[in-house]
C-alpha cells in the first residue's frame, strides 16, 4: 500500500513506523567498465554529422545535374551555356 505525502508526513511527525515495501536486490546486467561503453553522442554532434552527411550528397546530386544539363546542352550544340 502506497501512502500519500501527507500520510507519510503524518507517519514521520507523530513518530510512527512508515511502511515499506520489499524491493529486491537484484541487479538486471552486469555493469560494464568504461573500456566496454560506447561513447554516447551530444545532440549537436548527431545533428552536425547528419547535416554533413546531406550537405554533401546535396552537392553532390547538384553537380550530377549541372553535369547532365551541359551534357545534353553540348549534344543539341548550345554552346553558350551558363
């Protein structure tokens, strides 16, 4: 039975025993040492690294095009392209 704030309030003052329940005392898996842990990345790291990563095919898929447009512009003999 869970007891209120104020029941364990009560209980603390008037000095009466707070009931309490039995929690085990297990443990789920073993802790790892710092050698094992993954270094967990800060939001602006994950963030940075994701914009790096569009940017770049951005640029790339950007360069393809402009690529394929002088291209097809040579074939059809424009040569003024801008």
């Amino acid at each position: 039975m869970a007891l209120s704030y104020e029941e364990v309030l009560d209980h603390i003052v008037n000095n009466k025993p707070v009931p309490m329940e039995d929690v085990p005392d297990i443990t789920l898996e073993e802790p790892k040492d710092s050698e094992q842990m993954e270094m967990k990345l800060k939001p602006w790291q994950v963030k940075s690294e994701t914009v790096d990563v569009t940017t770049e095919d951005a640029s790339l898929q950007m360069k393809n095009d402009m690529e394929q447009e002088l291209s097809k512009a040579m074939k059809e003999g424009l040569h003024d392209v801008e």
